[in-house]
C-alpha cells in the first residue's frame, strides 16, 4: 500500500509540474532560510562555550545609580582581581586582560599591532591549546611574548618560533621579547580573540595605590572553586570593598567636586558566557564581537515569517486543486477506503514533497552560505550541521512543516462524499473563509517586512547623506602618538611644499571626556579636543561668536579656550565671550573662553547627540594625529609623498593612514548590513507569496473557464474580465495591508529610538510600500488574467 501511495505522489507531482514547482520553490527558500538562521543561532549561543571550565569563569563588574538611573560598567583596574582574590574566600584565581596597541618591527618596517596584556594566569583559567610551549610558565617572565599560529608564520614563515625573539617598542627604542609559546588560532565563535599576548604590566607602586580602584581600564575575570555559593562570594567581594575603599571613594568625590549623596558601586559576578549577547555588559575593552540577542530574534521572525508564508502556499494551493482529485477521493470510498487511509495517502503526499524541498533547500543554503555569511559578518561552515542538537533540530524542522503544510488539505480532501464528486456536482462550500485568510495573513508578512525595509533604507540614507557641519572630503588622517606642539609645526610646515597638499592641521588622538566648574560653581561635562589654529578652518567648522585660535596671541597656547553652543546652552551663558572655565583638578586652572564654535556632529548621527564640548592649544597637551587635506583627483601623489615625509619625520613610528570620509562611514557598518539582510528577507518574502498568488489565480481560472467564455460571446472586454477576475485578490491584498501597517508603525517606531539622530515615519513612506505590494500584486494575478480573458471562447465553452 505504501509503495502505492508513493506512486500516486510522483505520479501528481509529475501530471501538475507548474503547481509542483510552486510548491516545492517556495517550501525550499522557506526551509533553507530557517537552516541558515538556525546557523546563525547556534553560533550565538555557542559563544565561549569551549572552554573546559566555563561555568565557573565569571567578570567582575560592577553598577551604580545615578540621578535615577541605574548604570553598568564592565571595567576594571589594577586592584579588583588581586585583592579580591586574596581577600574573598571562593575566588580560585583571577587574570586581567588589558588591549593595548604596540610597535613591532618585522624586517626594516615597523607594524602596529593590536594586542593583549594578560596574568600568567591566562592559559590556566582559559583554554587556548598552544601548538608549543608550556601554559604555565610561558607568560611569567616580562619580556616572554606568546604568538598564534598565524602570527608566528608572518613572523618567521614555516620554522618554529619558540625561542626566537621579536623586537618591541618601549618607549623610543625597541627591546626584544622572546617567544615562549605559540597559539592555536582562536575559535571564530570566543569572545577573547588574539594574535599576540603580552604580559600584564603593573608595579608595586600600582599594587599599592589606593586610587586605582577608581582607574577602569580593563576586564578581570576570576574563576569560583565549584563548591562555592556564588551569591555568597558576590556578598564577600562587595563587603571587602566598602571595607578597603570607602575611605578612597570619599576622598576622590570630595577632590573631584562630585555629588554629596554619591554612593559606592555595587560590584558582582557576570557569568563569561553571558557577555556575547548581553547589552548592558557587553563583550568590549579588548574583547571581540559583541553581539546584540535582537539580532537572532529579527532573523529568526524573517525565517519564520518566510516558512510560514511557504506553508500558506502549500495549503491554499492544495485545497484549491482539490476539486480536480475529487473523483479519485470518491472512487476511493466508494471501493471500501475509509478516511484515515485518505488521510494517511495525503499527509505521504505532503511528506514526499516536503522532502524534494528540504533536499533542494540544504543544496541552496550550501550555496547561499558564503553570501549570507557575508551579510551577517559570521564565518559559519555547514559542517556545524555534524552538531547532534542541530540534526535534530533540522529533522524537527522537516516534521514539523509538513506536517504544517499536509495536515489541513489532508483532513478537507478525505472528507469528501462520493455521491457529490462521481456526479460532478462537487464544489467547495462556503466562502473559503479560511483560503481567504492565509491569503490575508502571508501578505500581511510579506507588506510588514516591505514598510521595514523602506524605513531602513530611509534611516541609512539619513545617517549618511545628514549634514555634519563640516567637511570631510579629501581629508587624510595619520596618527603620530605623543606629538608635540613643535614637531607638528614642523611637520606640517614640510608637507604644505607639496602642491597637492591644502592644508594640515593636528589634533589629540582618540576621544577625551573630562570635567570643570563654571562661575556658578556648578560642574560639566564635556568633550575635550587639543587642537591647533588650522582645525577648524581646514574642516569649514564656522566660530558663531569671537574668534578662532591664532598665534598672534600667546595666551591661546596657555589660558584660552573654545566652546561650542551646546556648552554655551547647558551652562546657560547669554554673554559667552570672556567667561572662564575652572579646571579645578588641576591646580585651578582658569581658561577664558574667546570664541563660540558652531554645533557640528563630531561623534556619528548613531552614537550620541551633540554634547559641550571645549577646545584647547595647550601647549602641555600633546597631539595624536595629523589631518591633511588634499586636492581632488590626487590621492596617488599625495600618499606617496605623505608616506615618504612620515618616514622621515617619524621613522620610529608605523606609517598608518585612513580617509576621513571612510572612517565615518565606517561607523555605519551594521545598518549596512541590516539594510541588505532586511531586502533580502521582504523580496523572498514578496517572492514567495507572489508565486502563491500566482497559483491560486492559475486555478481561479481554469475553474472560471466557462464563465469566461460566456462573458466573451456576451460583449464582455479584455479589461473587464480581467477586473473580475483579480478584484477578489486585490482585496484581500487591500486588508492585508490596512493590518500591516499599524503593526509595522509600531515596530519601526521602536527601532528608531535607539538612534539619537533619526527620521520621522510619515505616510509617504507608508503610501510608497502599500503602492509596491499591491502594484506586484497586481501584476502576479493580472498575468494569468489578461491570458485568460484573451483565450478563444469558443474552446472554453467546449470544455464539457
């Protein structure tokens, strides 16, 4: 009987190809969706997972509260691990990790390389396989240096590394470091990734300075001994500190002007593999790939929506051709088949078709792989599918939908009755409310994820296309740390020989944030720039009140400052010109403020809004960049006589450049990505109901044949029946829209407030993605209507 019903199966999916092929396309892209984004999960939740004792890792970290609000911070300093580890019982051993940046020298050039300083610790609290050397003592000497495997063969090709050295700078002159263990690569799925590891640099003097509590620069993480309560350790870490630091933390907030009701954080234990997808503790300071859990949630609601709509089809294409399967369910009963033999036939039917989709689906993930992963910024393999869960998971997956798709179309075509269907009076009762409303839903789905993307390629035009308040175009960026005052006029006077070069100006490197009192006493917080007199007109930036910095006057290297607006407003200045600024930290230091600077975006339009900020030429205050700008359309010529002058001036230091222009757009990288996973999820959407719809207008048809017929030899036009034939679709597409869009406005919405700097959702863009889908509508059904209006009548009335 077995081998029966599968022969009916092949011998349908052969006899109706069109409809076949609907099916099993759409079932395929549905399943192969759902197996890429289970990849995806899998590896988000894998993270870490790989060390031997990770349960009884955890980070030390820590939360305040303040004016209302509670704040999380994930850094520490020089004092948590150490002392917490002597001082707290449960605490097996502790290791810093601290990023860092250091010169190498490979041959005559010198390199840049990121890195991390790490305890001797490290390899026993994690596991790093090393490929050579030992982990227990590879780390304790301080001029030992641990390479990866990928490290070691840039450095010294296909010979072994250990015991070889590798020059690093300290201070102005390079030292060598003796390689005492080389690393296997780490795990693409680690928090902690590394190609050279150093040791973690402290002092006495460190050790013993009090202060240090409050220097955060830094992850420390311990490991619990198993038998430990690790609330009870939390208790023992928080009492030991108020015990050792309060009279520290007192001291600091008074000297520091903070509030009088400022309280002690309250330190606790973050378990490492929580850090991946956690948003208030990330994975960051020298840890690698946080990740945020919405991601998974959005990618897994695109699969969803993508598998169920592929369903949808299956059922409403089913259930529509039943009409034509009648006489066979009827001759069935009629020689003894009973209904759970039927059911049983049709359910096979389903299970033979969604398994030609599922081998199709793993053939198109396969090949769709590399680009997903490249949308996803992910290195995922298909070999992760030798993961017992995740077999598991795909044949609960194949079960799952076809029994999804199989067991409503089996259940309406067994109960058929005979009598109806060997007369030809058989017709399908009813409204077909339920036919009507998959319709409904799938492009509900399919119009929903159409509005997300509109507004996702609306905030990514926004962010890119906002103007920032200056310039950055043509402008090259080249970091020289610890530069003076004096060498940077040199350097730039060098450079502006070049008739390529339009100007140069220096700045401090990075981003500082520091605090002062004005006249009233009060303190505020601000962005702080070192800065010399070219800056501002080199980047077009307008002063709005006063003057610019200039070398006229001496006092603007010593006492005088620049403020933008948004200072101005939170200090509530009328008058700005000539007010001071108290620095009172630092000996009192009084600067007077000559000039008003236009708001500009300093930071990128997704990251803060515009904050005070102060501008100085002290000439304590050393550079850490050169900015060059250059005539269009000479880039190549530039760059060599750039890099030619860095030399000369700086030959202890890496030559490293970036255009301005890029390294802003840069900070637009995951809506980069979130637009195009996004597209791609609302075509296959629309893809897929479409060829849906396409189906049912096919079968609409044909059941329609001698209607049309009739319609024709009565006078009936072309544009009229096609009006017929596709205004019961359109108003489902019509309802489909008019409950997307209230869903879609409040999801959007929400999507839109992380950003500091964003769109407003007018009905434009509402009108513009109802428009699309009913437009792609209307040319899926209007297809197969306009060749069925214009098919001969005399054929179709001949049809019985």
């Amino acid at each position: 009987m077995f081998k029966n019903y599968l022969n009916i199966a092949f011998r349908n999916l052969a006899r109706h190809k069109v409809y076949s092929l609907i099916n099993i396309a759409g079932l395929s892209i549905g399943l192969a969706c759902s197996m890429l984004i289970i990849l995806y999960v899998k590896d988000e939740v894998s993270y870490d997972q790989f060390h031997s004792n990770v349960n009884h890792i955890y980070r030390i970290v820590s939360r305040n509260e303040r004016n209302g609000e509670e704040r999380y911070n994930s850094n520490t300093g020089h004092l948590q691990g150490p002392r917490f580890k002597q001082n707290v019982p449960g605490l097996e051993t502790f290791v810093r990790v601290q990023s860092g940046m250091e010169d190498v020298k490979l041959g005559n050039e010198i390199q840049s390389q990121s890195l991390l300083f790490v305890d001797s610790s490290f390899f026993s609290v994690f596991s790093f396989p090393l490929v050579e050397g030992n982990p227990k003592t590879c780390l304790t000497e301080p001029h030992s240096i641990v390479l990866s495997e990928d490290e070691a063969k840039k450095q010294f090709g296909n010979t072994s590394a250990l015991g070889k050295t590798v020059m690093v700078k300290e201070d102005s002159t390079f030292v060598p470091y003796k390689v005492t263990a080389v690393s296997e690569r780490c795990p693409q799925n680690s928090s902690i990734k590394f190609d050279v590891l150093l040791p973690f640099r402290s002092n006495e003097a460190d050790a013993a300075n009090n202060d240090n509590w409050y220097s955060y620069f830094l992850n420390t993480f311990v490991t619990v001994n198993p038998g430990s309560n690790v609330e009870a350790v939390e208790k023992q870490i928080q009492k030991f500190y108020i015990k050792d630091a309060s009279a520290t933390f007192t001291a600091l907030n008074l000297k520091y002007g903070g509030p009088p009701d400022a309280k002690m954080e309250t330190y606790f234990l973050q378990p490492f593999t929580d850090m991946h997808l956690n948003t208030q503790l990330p994975a960051q300071n020298g840890l690698s790939n946080q990740s945020n859990p919405v991601y998974s949630y959005i990618l897994s609601g695109i699969a969803l929506f993508i598998l169920l709509i592929a369903c949808i089809n299956f059922v409403n294409l089913t259930v529509a051709r039943s009409v034509k399967r009648a006489k066979e369910i009827g001759i069935r009963k009629v020689v003894g088949g009973d209904r759970r033999q039927l059911i049983t036939q049709f359910l096979g039917e389903s299970f033979v078709l969604c398994f030609l989709a599922f081998v199709m689906a793993i053939v198109l993930a396969i090949i769709v792989l590399p680009v997903f992963n490249d949308l996803a910024n992910k290195k995922l393999a298909f070999s992760y599918l030798a993961d017992a869960r995740l077999v598991v998971g795909y044949i609960a997956l194949f079960a799952v939908t076809s029994l999804l798709a199989g067991f409503y179309p089996a259940l309406v075509l067994s109960g058929y009755k005979p009598v109806e269907t060997l007369y030809s009076k058989f017709t399908l009762r009813g409204k077909n409310y339920l036919q009507k409303s998959l319709v409904v839903l799938q492009f509900a789905l399919a119009s929903f994820l159409i509005i997300a993307t509109f507004t996702v390629y609306s905030q990514f035009d926004f962010l890119t296309h906002t103007d920032l308040g200056y310039d950055n175009t043509n402008i090259v960026k080249l970091q020289v740390n610890n530069l003076s005052h004096q060498k940077a006029a040199l350097f730039k006077s060098e450079l502006l020989k070049n008739a390529n070069i339009v100007d140069a100006a220096a700045k401090n490197g990075g981003s500082w944030f520091t605090g002062a009192k004005i006249a009233n006493d009060s303190s505020i917080q601000f962005a702080y720039e070192t800065i010399d007199e070219h800056y501002l007109p080199m980047l077009k930036i307008p002063i709005v009140q006063g003057r610019n910095f200039s070398k006229d006057y001496p006092s603007d290297s010593i006492s005088s400052i620049l403020v933008n607006e948004a200072f101005v407003k939170k200090a509530g200045w009328k008058n700005p010109i000539g007010e001071t600024v108290n620095f009172f930290y630092n000996n009192n230091e009084i600067y007077r403020v000559i000039g008003v600077v236009k708001d500009y975006h300093y930071a990128a339009l997704n990251d803060t809004k515009i904050e005070p900020q102060v501008f100085t030429m002290k000439n304590s205050n050393d550079y850490g960049q050169v900015e060059v700008k250059i005539k269009p359309h000479t880039a190549t010529e530039a760059l060599k006589f750039l890099q030619s002058t860095f030399r000369q001036f700086f030959p202890m230091s890496p030559y490293q450049y970036v255009f301005k222009d890029e390294e802003y757009l840069k900070s637009y990288e995951a809506e980069e990505k979130w637009k195009q996973i996004i597209l791609f999820g609302a075509v296959l959407t629309i893809f897929i109901s479409c060829i849906g719809l396409f189906g049912l207008s096919v079968l609409s048809a044909e059941k329609r044949t001698k209607e049309i017929g009739i319609r024709k030899v009565l006078g009936a036009s072309v544009q009229s029946i096609v009006t017929a034939l596709s205004k019961d679709f359109l108003i489902l597409v019509l309802i489909a829209l008019i409950i997307a869009v209230p869903f879609a406005w409040i999801a959007t919405n929400k999507w839109l407030e992380k950003y500091p700097y964003r769109i407003s959702l007018s009905w434009e863009l509402f009108a513009a993605s109802g428009l699309m889908v009913i437009c792609v509508a209307l040319f899926t059904i209007s297809f197969q209507s306009v060749k069925a209006a214009m098919s001969n009548p005399v054929k179709s009335l001949r049809t019985e």
